[in-house]
C-alpha cells in the first residue's frame, strides 16, 4: 500500500512598505519562510507566522508557535531570494520585444533624419 503524502502548498505576500517578498511552503509537518531582505524583526517574524495560521495559510497549531528556538516547531526562516529567478521563456519574451523596439526607433529615426535633410 502507497502512503499519499500531501502536496506542499506555495503562498507568496508582498510588503511594500518594507520592500519584502516573502515565500510560505508548507511541507508536512514543515514550515519554510523565505524573504528577499532581512527587514522582519524577531517579534514581527512570529506575528506573521500567527497570522499565517490564523487564516488558514498553515496548521492552526501554529497560533502558538512563540521562539525559532523551541524544539517541536519546524519554521525555518531564511533571507534568500533565488525563488525570484527569471524563466528562461520570459526572459527571451523580453530579449525578442526589446530588439524589435529598438530596430524600429532606429528606423523611425532614420526616416526622420531623412525627410529633414530632404527639405
């Protein structure tokens, strides 16, 4: 008999005001916090696990998760931004689009260039 393992679930929030991306994957009975910049402090970082589990993003018992430092609780909170990485598609999307802009400025340019040395 096959043990089903549940799907991680991926959440993304976004912190302007702190200019701070944050990552929420649940795996299991794991928690995995990963933020683009080291902007929460210690008492913030617990009270956004609490509201994780207050709306459900994570397992209620998570409403009294109190200390990284205590055993039992599996949070892990790491600055890392490599989860904002570019896709490869996207990226050449991006490359195609900007050589055309700039060959057709070129050419309206020329064109323009032209019709005033013309006159």
């Amino acid at each position: 008999m096959k043990a089903i393992t549940p799907s991680a679930q991926c959440f993304e929030f976004c912190f302007p005001d702190r200019d701070t991306l944050v990552q929420v994957k649940t795996l299991e009975d794991e928690i995995h916090v990963r933020a683009t910049r080291d902007t929460f402090s210690e008492s913030r970082k617990i009270r956004f696990i609490h509201q994780l589990a207050a709306e459900g993003f994570i397992a209620d018992r998570y409403q009294w998760f109190s200390s990284f430092e205590t055993p039992g609780w599996n949070v892990r909170w790491q600055v890392d931004s490599s989860w904002l990485e570019l896709s490869k598609a996207a990226a050449a999307r991006t490359r195609q689009f900007m050589i055309r802009l700039l060959a057709s400025s070129a050419l309206l340019w020329l064109g323009i260039m032209a019709a005033l040395f013309r006159c």
